[in-house]
C-alpha cells in the first residue's frame, strides 16, 4: 500500500468516526421532541415523492419487517399514508399525509433553530470551514446515491 492509499484510508475512517458521532450528536438535539430523529428521518425521506418500502428500509439500513413496523406507527399518528404506485399497480408508495408535513415543518424548524445556536459558538473562519465542507459532503452523497 502507498502512502496516497494510506492517506485516503485514514480519511476514510476519520470521516466515518465524524459521521459516527454526528448521528449520535443529531439524535441527542431534541430529545424533547414529538419525534425521534429516526421517525424525522424517515418523515423526511418520503417528504419530496414518497417511496416504497423497500426504498426506507434501504436508507434506513433495516430489514424491510422493521421498516415495516416504523411506517405503521408513523400511519397510527396519521403523519403517513399509503397510495398505489404510478409505475407498477401491485407496489405500493409511502407519502406525506398534510398532518406529517406539517409536524415534518415544525420538527425541522426547531432542530435547525437548535443547530443554529450551537454552530454560532463555532468562529468565522470555523463556520466557513464548515459552510465550504457541505458542498463536497453533498456531492459525496450524490456518487452514493447514484451507486458510482
């Protein structure tokens, strides 16, 4: 192994460990919320064009039963409903109902108002840091998603 692939190796696992400890940092934010981070995150998966269930338990990195059991709680507080899929008719699509884009509204709101005041206890310069990084995080996510 050359030192360039030694390098990127150590990237690699101090990015994974900042990653780690961000997911746990993020899940702690709000711990009085209505919701939890994972009940948000999968809220905010299905925000844009819903997705079938497969697709959750994918993102989530859950067996499809237990993504199964996650959306079905989510149905029970009426913030999810189910509609047939556009592109296959035996499929079926998770969506937004209007009470889980509200809730998704204001959950999300009052988690970034949180983030807000503890990144202004970051510098200038260390906010920019942060501000030049999501872009190349961003684009990082796109190659994932795109399974390049």
């Amino acid at each position: 192994m050359n030192g360039k692939d030694t390098e990127l190796l150590q990237l690699a696992a101090d990015y994974r460990d900042s990653l780690r400890q961000s997911v746990y940092f993020v899940r702690q934010l709000d711990v009085e919320a209505e919701l939890s981070a994972a009940q948000l995150s999968l809220l905010n998966m299905v925000a844009d064009d819903g997705l079938r269930v497969s697709a959750i338990a994918a993102n989530l990195g859950m067996k499809v039963p237990s993504a199964t059991e996650a959306i079905k709680r989510l149905e029970t507080f009426g913030y999810l409903e189910r509609s047939t899929d556009p592109e296959d008719s035996r499929a079926v699509v998770i969506r937004l109902s209007e009470s889980g884009r509200e809730i998704v509204t204001q959950s999300n709101t009052r988690r970034n108002e949180l983030m807000a005041e503890l990144l202004a206890r970051l510098s200038p310069a260390q906010q920019e840091c942060l501000r030049a990084a999501i872009p190349v995080i961003a684009q990082l996510n796109s190659t994932f998603t795109q399974g390049n």
